[in-house]
C-alpha cells in the first residue's frame, strides 16, 4: 500500500544555498542547492530539497512558515528537528511516497523533533530504523498521510508531555521486527511515570497493522483527552511477549474511542488499564466494529475494562459497539449504555 502527499508545485524564483558543516571531501559537496517561492503556508519560502546533504541543511535552517519539499528518491541518515514553527506559521516537511527516509544501519529514529512545536510531517515513507518519527516536547506536531514501516520498535511516539498532536491518514506496518513486544504502531506518553503529559493527541482515519510487533496503539498513564477515531486494526503481529494482547491499550484517562474497525488479535480488542489509582478512567467508546475470530486468549472480549468504578473510575460502553466471535461485547459487570 502506497500513500501520496500533494507535491509543492511552486515555480522557483530565486536560488539560495544552504551550507552544512560536514568537511569538504573530493567525492562529496558541502553544500546543498535549494529553489526558494514565499508561497508556502504561512507567507513562507518553499526549499525544494534533493539529497540527504540538502535535507539536514534545510532542517537545520528551518523557519516559521517555511515548507521544506523532497523530490523523489532515497534520504539516508537520522534526521533531526530543532527548529519551532508557530501556530501562524507551521513549518512543513513533505513530499510524496517515492520520497523515502531510511537509516544507514537500521539504528536510532528516522526523524527525530526536540522541542520543535507546529511541525506538519507530510506523505513520505520512513523505514530501515529503530523508530520512525520521535517526537519529543514538541506541541501540535501533525504526521500526515506518511506510510511507516520495518522498524525495530515503535513507529510513531508523542513523549515527554508533546501534547497535541495529530496522527492522520497513515500506513503503519511491520513495526517490532525484534519481536520483543514493544513495537507499537503508535505509542503516546511513557511507562511508569505521571510526568509526561502527551494530552489531547489525535489519532484518525489511519490503517495499522499487518504485522505490528505491539498493540496498534498504545495510551500511557498520565495522558489525557485523546482521540482515536476512524482507524483500521490488523492485530496478526501480536506476540504476548510484552503484555502485547489488544488492538489498543489505554492507561491514560478522558480517551475517546469511536468508528473504528478491528480484525486478528489475540485476546482482545480495547483494553483499559489502572498502572496508577485514578488513571485508565474515564473512557468512552463508541461504535467500534471488534471481529474476533480465532482469538485464543482466556478473555476474548471486544472491550476489556480491568477497572471500573461509576464513581471514580468509570467507563462508558455504547450500545453501538459491535462484535463477532470472542465472548462478548464487553467483560461482566461493565453496563452497556
């Protein structure tokens, strides 16, 4: 499956050069060309990019309002973002799916944003890496129509309080490829801490899986206010290994959950989980179609709420909720309303 992201299509009018740091060699040039139109969103230049050499330059000297275009091709190495766009002016990095960014020794992220908010990543491929797109203290970062896949771990993470964020539109497959468990399609917070708040994280209109090495979508305790709508599940990646048993996995609180469509897992198909008193709560879920057939796992339940308490930590099951095979639509003593 192949995903496209539109092309800039500005007509150049003028040439500047973006200089790296790298040292001259007799078989390699320093400098990278870039074509330039002050048409991008947000009154910014268009910089038309062509290498690798080129791609870390305009990362580099990225600025607010500017969209950086790749042409077709192969862009290897770990690419870092440091730069901040602002909510007037975004900065966008983008191209087609022909325009693929890959690793050199399949190690560390393919991309990777360090305090860089209002980031679009649009229509590439990323693969050949440890992760795919690391984003980390950086708000409202959208990841746009990109396909993702064969990573070791994880393909897409929100951490260390990256709050919201958008995931739309996108192929995630073939992550967890060490088969340990912990290759989530996508990952949002941390385990075993409340400090990272990635909150109020969208994740829509995606396909995840086949062969996701995790859940499709794993939730951290001390997340809030997310959204998963949308979305297509394919668990045959599942392994067990790392308590790995459900489509999606949410330890944070006030998720929704609605519209989406799963197939192939092992156990079952959502889950909520308390690692900390008063977190796993507050989920709602809503027309979700669970097919579960051929799960051989002792629950096998379309929604699997491991706590649950009106009071202080309720869940809300809608009576649109759909199931095939499996032992239900929800565990016992969880009201469907």
């Amino acid at each position: 499956m192949a995903l496209t992201g539109p092309a800039a299509g500005a007509t150049p009018t003028t040439t500047a050069t973006l200089t790296t740091t790298a040292t001259p060699t007799p078989t390699s040039s320093a400098t990278a060309t870039a074509t330039s139109t002050p048409t991008a969103p947000g009154g910014g230049q268009v910089v038309d990019v062509a290498d690798s050499k080129g791609l870390k330059a305009a990362l580099a000297a990225a600025a607010p309002g500017q969209t950086i275009q790749l042409a077709d091709g192969t862009y290897t190495g770990n690419f870092k973002i440091t730069a901040a766009g602002t909510a007037a002016a975004p900065i966008t990095l983008t191209g087609s799916a022909k325009a693929v960014l890959t690793t050199s020794s399949g190690g560390g992220n393919v991309i990777q944003l360090t305090g860089s908010p209002y980031w679009t990543i649009k229509g590439l491929t990323l693969t050949g890496a440890q992760k795919g797109i690391m984003i980390d203290a950086s708000d409202h970062v959208a990841v746009d129509s990109v396909e993702v896949h064969h990573m070791t771990m994880e393909g897409i993470h929100f951490r260390t309080s990256s709050s919201y964020g958008v995931v739309r539109n996108s192929y995630i497959h073939d992550t967890g490829t060490s088969r340990n468990g912990m290759g989530e399609g996508i990952y949002v917070g941390s385990a075993n801490t409340l400090g990272d708040t990635s909150d109020h994280v969208l994740i829509t209109g995606n396909t995840i899986g086949p062969d996701v090495g995790g859940e499709n979508i794993d939730i951290k305790e001390g997340t809030t206010g997310g959204v998963i709508s949308g979305n297509t599940f394919d668990g045959s990646g599942l392994t067990g290994a790392n308590y790995d048993d459900s489509w999606v996995d949410i330890k944070g609180n006030g998720y929704t959950v609605s519209g989406n469509r799963g197939t192939r897992t092992t156990d079952d198909g959502f889950q909520t989980h308390s690692q900390y008193p008063g977190w796993g709560c507050g989920t709602v879920f809503r027309a979700n179609s669970s097919d579960l057939t051929g799960a051989t796992g002792p629950d096998r339940y379309a929604v699997h709420v491991t706590n649950y308490d009106p009071a202080t930590c309720p869940v809300t099951v809608a009576a649109d909720n759909t199931v095939t095979g499996g032992n239900g639509l929800v565990n016992p003593g969880i009201p469907v309303s």
